[in-house]
C-alpha cells in the first residue's frame, strides 16, 4: 500500500501571554517530533490519556492550526506550504468526524442545508442541485431523504453522528479523520456507528486516522495504533502485537487498565504512581520516568528516540523496554 499522508517531525508549540502581569509569558509545546504515515484504505489508531496531544495533532494535520514545526504531506504535497485557495481545494480531500455530533452540527440550520454547504463552498453548487446529492449519501449511512427538512435536536446521538459522517463524506474525500467519533454513544450504538464506518471504507477505500481512548475500540477497528504521552509518540507498531506484547511501561499500563470481559484473561492492575507533568513545565529526559516502574538513571537525563525494534513495524521510545 502507498502513502497517502506522511506526517514528519510535527511540532506545536502555544505561547500563553499574560496580560497586564510583570510575570513573563511561557510556551506549552503540545507536540513534539511526531511523525507516522497512513496508507491508502488503511486505519491508523492513536490513544493516549486526556491532554497527550491527540486532538492536537488531528488538527494540525488538517491544518485547522498551523504546526510549529515539521511537515504534512497529503498523496505527495506538503499542505504547511499552500496558498489559502490551495489548501481549500486540498481539503476537499481530508474531512473531519468530532467528539460530539450535536455541538458540531449548526442548530439552526436544516439537516440539507448543513450538508449542501461543502458543495457550495468547494464546488459552487446551489442548494437546490446539490439536494439529490445530499439525499444520496444520507442514505448511503442509513438515514431517510427525508431528514433533509429536520434539524439536529429532532435526532439522537447516534442518528446526528451519522449525519456528521454523512457531511464528512458529502465531498468524497480519501481521508476522514475521526476524533473521539463513538466516545459520545451508547455502547451498542458505537457498535453501528463503527460497523457503518468500516463498510464505507470497504466501498469507497477511504483511510481513517481514528482517536480513541477506548482499546477495544481500538483493537477492532484500528490496522496500526500510536501511543502518545506528552505531546510525542512513545510506542508504534500494528495494533494486536501491540496490545498483546507492549514493549513501553506506559502502553502496558493502558493495556491493564483496560476492561476485560473475560475473568479468567484479567491482568493484575499496575497502577501509575503520580500526575501526568504539566506540558508548560515538563521533566528532563524521559517525560515518563517520573511515573514508570522500569526508569533508571538515564532516563532523567537523556530523552529516548522513538527506534525500530526487531523486524516486525514496532517502534519504542524507551531506554529499558519490556521484554
């Protein structure tokens, strides 16, 4: 499989000014040298705690915010460097799924006017010629024609993601990034919405970049996952190696945490020990050794390099790795 999106050495850093204080401004570095590909009709899975970077990161590869540092490239061109009217017509290409469908749907628009906007925006197209359009892809993920004259709070959760994938697809894009797409639903609603999304890739051979703290989420839908601590990438590699053999203390302690309905497969819980470090003032070396079970001297004073290990398309960022 080819690349579609090739992301190098991704930096962003926020500058929080004080206003009328004497004390001076300070920078959080929310990434730090991220860097991964996603292949064509491939899912790449990236999970982490709250505040890692996640959705930082989704935003900046669709270049919603602008990186600090590094490269985006989409199928070969790098979007850090197109003129506005470029990027809009790139974007076309690469849509974007959020947390909550309800928030990120205009109240008080009508459901076709809501979707009918890209084409108009990215293509010129009238509401009017662009309804059967707009009719199509809602039944394409399992909603009537007839939603076209309803409004958000007319739906359920559920009903309103769907629609949110609907305007996600309305473009025909090749890549949909998905940021905590199902975390908002009821269990077996995840279960549908996910199913739908999968189908859609199998027809249309989209790729998704899927942010998820759920692991089972992950383990079912993902191809290939990162684990993400402190803004860098700490753990690489396809996704039930990963979880079945984690190499970092960190993914272990995700991995154990995790819920698991079969009593006679449950793991012994290793809590962390301490808070995750604030990204304005983060620990020398290593950002995890702080709070990991496995640190040693070199871990406070020299930061790990996210490396190959053995011949398998893992990659670890850790001095003392688990084996």
């Amino acid at each position: 499989m080819s690349d579609l999106l090739t992301v190098e050495n991704l930096g962003k850093t926020f500058t929080s000014r004080r206003f009328l204080s004497l004390r001076p401004d300070y920078q959080v570095t929310a990434l730090r040298d991220v860097s991964f590909t996603v292949a064509k009709g491939e899912t790449v899975g990236v999970v982490g705690e709250s505040g890692c970077g996640k959705s930082t990161l989704a935003r900046c590869v669709l270049d919603l915010i602008a990186p600090t540092t590094g490269a985006v490239r989409f199928d070969g061109t790098d979007l850090t460097t197109l003129a506005s009217a470029e990027k809009r017509a790139m974007r076309g290409r690469i849509q974007m799924v959020f947390q909550d469908p309800y928030s990120s749907l205009n109240s008080k628009r009508s459901i076709g006017r809501t979707l009918a906007e890209p084409l108009y925006v990215h293509k010129g197209i009238r509401y009017r010629d662009a309804l059967p359009r707009v009719r199509e892809v809602l039944g394409e993920v399992g909603m009537p024609a007839s939603a076209v004259d309803k409004y958000p709070h007319e739906f359920s959760g559920g009903q309103r993601q769907r629609i949110a994938i609907a305007r996600a697809l309305i473009l025909e894009p090749d890549l949909i990034i998905a940021d905590e797409a199902v975390s908002a639903l009821d269990v077996s609603v995840q279960a549908q919405v996910l199913l739908l999304m999968r189908r859609i890739q199998q027809e249309r051979g989209l790729s998704y970049l899927f942010i998820t703290h759920d692991l089972g989420v992950l383990r079912n839908f993902c191809d290939r996952v990162l684990v993400m601590y402190l803004g860098r990438v700490v753990e690489s590699g396809p996704v039930g190696d990963l979880l079945e053999r984690p190499r970092h203390p960190y993914t272990r302690s995700l991995r154990d945490a995790a819920p698991v309905p079969d009593v006679s497969k449950r793991r012994a819980l290793a809590l962390l020990e301490g808070e995750i470090p604030s990204p304005a003032n983060p620990p020398s070396g290593c950002p995890f050794h702080p709070r990991c079970p496995r640190a040693t001297a070199i871990c406070s004073q020299e930061a790990p390099v996210l490396a190959d290990i053995e011949d398998t398309g893992r990659r670890v960022a850790c001095h003392n790795p688990e084996e």
